[in-house]
C-alpha cells in the first residue's frame, strides 16, 4: 500500500468521531480490531474503549464471574482487562469445570472435568480410581485400572457456549505405560444435539496403526474410521468426539465415547475431562 493511501486512510477515520469507531470495532473481533488499532491514534484509543470490549464479553458474562472458584480482583480498569483475564481457563462451579474465552475470537471454551462426566462403573474402586494430578488444571484425574466395558458420557447446553458458532468436542486423555487391552477392541465417538447425530470409531491406543485391523463401515452408521489419540502441547492427549453448531435454541449436547463391543479386559486409562472448542 502506498504512503498516500495511508495518509488518506488516516486522515478518513480522523474525521469520524471515536464514538463512531468504537462502535464499529465492536462488530470486529477482537483480533481485528487490535490490528485496526494501528490505522490510527483514533483508531487506538477507540480500540481501548469500553463499548468494544463489552460486545467482545459473553453477554451472560455477568452470571459468569460469581461461579469462578478463585474470586477476580475488586476493580478492573477497563473491560479490556477483564476480557483478557477472562482468555485464562479459570475453574469453576466448585472446580468441576474450567472457563475461558478465545482470545482471537472472544469465543467461549468450556472444560469439563472428569467428576462433571458420567463414567460407567467409576463409583467402584476395583475398576476405577480417583488421584490427585500436578498436570490437570482440576484437583484430580480418573484412572482406569480394570473393566470389560467402557463408557464415558459428557453434557452441555449450547446456551452456554457462543452462539451461531462451529464447535468441536475433544476428551483429554492419557495411557499409562502399562496399559492393556485399549488396542483390540474399537470404540464409538459420537456427539448429539437434538436428533442430529455424528459418530465415527477409532481405537484408543495402538502401537502402529497402519497395522491395526480396520473396521468395516458398511452397513453401519458410522462415517469414518479416526486415527488413535494426537499429542497436544501439554501432557496431554485428546480425541475429538464430534463437532455440532451452535444455534439460538437451547439444545443439549451429549458427548459419548463407548466401546462397540466388550469381552475384553482393559486398564491404564487415565481421563481429565472432555474439551468443548470452537473450530476453525
């Protein structure tokens, strides 16, 4: 671009009132609008303005902050500030869940923790127990020590989540080195939202899996065969479960990992919750 076009690009928004440009920055987003910011000094300082940041907010951020475990500061100086405390995953309802927003997008991101899912058989301490971890953002993790079957299944209302938006549904997980029996039988993911249903199968674990047996989709309702659990930045491992939309109805989303047949004696599961994300 031109040094000319610049200079009347800045000379433009010089003419119109910073209330003018805060109000519209604030149907950017707020990665846009911080690049926005660098058109011009008005451009900057309507940037910092509170009407952006609150568009930027939940609208229900306000029930929001009294559900955090660890109360935030008396005062903010700005709404920005806010905003940007709330990009952290903050636990909440009794640490159960963790909350936080997108910092690109102002989209929310919920975690459920592991207590939040219902687990088949976790109640009984000969098949499942429950430890303290460092690597969790929650204050313990469940682990798998023997069972023939497994299930795990994880709700959310989409009234929680940022609407008119394409989310993916992810468990966080981890196998121990002495696991077993998590690479012989598959298992199905799937996500519901009403009567709309996605679901594919994938085996947990495998050593290599170009070699593990393929399971045959034709004549079934499944979609697609996924690839074993990918590495994320952490500890962590995760699988996506599904993705759904996010429209203006309340709807209720079940996010449900199950073997498609049992009569196999598995351990070393290690589960820290299931992710819910907007996708790209």
């Amino acid at each position: 671009m031109s040094r000319t076009s610049k200079k009347t690009r800045g000379l433009r928004s010089r003419m119109l009132p910073e209330s003018c440009v805060s109000s519209i920055l604030s149907f950017t987003s707020p990665l846009d609008a911080s690049r926005l910011s660098s058109v011009s000094s008005t451009f900057r300082s309507a940037m910092e303005s509170d009407t952006v940041w609150e568009r930027f907010l939940p609208s229900n951020y306000v029930d929001i902050l009294p559900r955090l475990d660890t109360p935030l500061p008396l005062t903010f100086s700005s709404k920005r500030e806010l905003f940007l405390h709330l990009c952290n995953p903050l636990l909440i309802d009794g640490g159960t869940k963790s909350f936080k927003l997108e910092k690109s997008s102002g989209k929310v991101i919920y975690m459920l923790s592991a207590r939040e899912l219902s687990i088949t058989w976790s109640d009984v301490p000969t098949y499942w127990t429950w430890i303290p971890s460092t690597e969790s953002r929650f204050s313990e993790v469940a682990v798998l020590i023997t069972t023939w079957w497994l299930e795990v299944q994880g709700k959310i209302r989409t009234q929680m989540l940022s609407p008119n938006t394409k989310y993916g549904a992810y468990l966080k997980m981890k196998i121990c080195n002495r696991a077993y029996g998590l690479d012989s039988i598959p298992t199905e993911l799937s996500v519901e939202v009403g009567n709309q249903v996605s679901s594919c199968v994938t085996y947990l674990h495998c050593k290599n899996w170009r070699k593990q047996p393929q399971v045959s989709l034709e004549n079934t309702k499944y979609t697609q065969m996924l690839e074993p659990s990918r590495k994320r930045d952490d500890v962590w491992n995760e699988i996506e479960l599904g993705e759904f939309f996010t429209s203006e109805c309340d709807e209720e989303v079940k996010m449900i990992l199950m073997e498609i047949k049992g009569c196999q004696l598995k351990g070393g599961l290690v589960i820290e919750g299931i992710e819910v994300r907007p996708k790209l």
